[in-house]
C-alpha cells in the first residue's frame, strides 16, 4: 500500500500460538495446537476507528475467504472508500454471512450443538481447574453428566477425536505455555510436566516432540519474540 492511502492494513506473522494471540491484543482468546507441525500463522489487521477488523489465516471457512479477499484489496488499491463507507458494508456482509450460517442448520441440529458445547465446556472447565488429576472415560462421562456414548459422540462431532486424545493434546498445550512464560535457571521440565499430569517423562517428551517439532527443554530455553510486523 502506497503512503498517500489513509486505509492501512497491518500485517502479523506468527511462529506460534502464544504469538498469534499477542498479535490480537484487547482479544481474549485460547488457541490449542492440535496437529503436529510446526504452527504458523499470520494476522491482518485495519482500524476504522470504532471498528478493528482482524483476519486470521487459521481457518479456511468462508468467513475467513472472503475478509481475506477485501483485506487483499484494501492492500493494493490506491483509491479506498471513505472508513465510513467501509465500515457499514462490512458490518452488513458480515451479518449476511452470519445470518445464512444459521439457517443452514434446522432445530434439532442446532440443539445437538449446543448440548455438544455444554459437554465440552464442561470437560474443559474441568480440565483446568484440576491439571494434576486424571480420570478414565467412564468418570470423564459421569463429571460431564452424560453417558460414555454421549461423551465419545460429543468430542467425535465437535472435535473429530476422542475425549483423551483431545485432553492429552490440550494438556500438552497448556505445559507449553507454561515452559514459555518460565525461565531456564528456575524451572525444571520434569516439575511442568507432572502439573500437567504426565508422569512419565520420556513419553512426555516424545509427545511433545511430536506436536511442536521440538523438546520441552528447548522451548524453555528459547528466547521470546513478538510477532514480526509490517504494514502492507
């Protein structure tokens, strides 16, 4: 984008989920890394003064597609609309997509939803109340007040994996965020490791390992950065 245009679209590149949600700041949000590759990611931003338009290029939803397209073009031309402008066409696109998103769904397919929510969030509350204790899959379904195949359905549908794979990964997440908000010289991997319920250390660490391509000790020792930032 050239100086003389008023609109500018702040770009984000992101090395890793804890970078990702410092790159939103004002946002409260949580980010779990739940396949095993090394994470980037990148966040596109534009202020129009009373309304902050971000873009996150996690996700290939349609939503996402089409902020990705205006902010696209935003960048390169050389005459935008007024912010005025802007700002009511995009609170009417955005509702339009929002209100089409619902009615995709009937009744019972939204209720199925939202039982399926209350079944993770009760899990989940769960989950970080109490990092250190573990439970089987029959006393994960009585904690969320459903039954075993309720449960394995639930986590099938909103997750797309089983209700330990998810709370192995999620603990996982969480030790990482740990490691990176110690320092090396008073923190130790084994004592992150056993709050978040993993006893078996060299498991850990090959699990570890596997989700974020490198070992817990080297994401300890690792020196913090923010999120590399450019105007486009």
């Amino acid at each position: 984008m050239t100086a003389c245009n008023p609109l500018q679209v702040q770009a984000f590149n992101t090395a890793d989920v804890a970078e990702q949600i410092r790159a939103t700041p004002g946002w409260v949000q949580h980010y779990q890394q739940m396949s095993a590759r090394h994470f980037a990611g990148r966040v596109r931003y534009l202020d129009l003064q009373g309304v902050e338009i971000y873009e996150e290029q996690m996700n290939n939803a349609l939503f996402s597609r089409w902020l990705s397209g205006t902010l696209t073009r935003l960048a390169q031309t050389l005459d935008p609309p007024s912010k005025e402008a802007l700002t009511q066409q995009l609170l009417e696109d955005c509702l339009y997509i929002l209100d089409n998103a619902c009615v995709c769904l009937d009744h019972a397919s939204l209720q199925r939803r939202a039982e399926e929510r209350k079944i993770m969030k009760r899990v989940a509350e769960w989950a970080a109340d109490t990092p250190e204790e573990t439970l089987n899959l029959l006393e994960l379904s009585q904690l969320a007040g459903v039954s075993l195949r309720q449960l394995q359905q639930a986590f099938k549908a909103y997750t797309g994996m089983s209700p330990t794979h998810w709370l192995r990964l999620r603990r996982l997440n969480s030790a990482r965020r740990e490691l990176l908000s110690r320092t090396a010289s008073n923190t130790m991997v084994a004592q992150v490791a056993m709050h978040w319920s993993f006893w078996h250390f060299g498991r850990f660490s090959s699990s570890y390992r596997a989700l974020f391509q490198e070992l817990p000790s080297q994401t300890l020792a690792r020196k913090h950065s923010g999120p590399c930032r450019r105007s486009s």
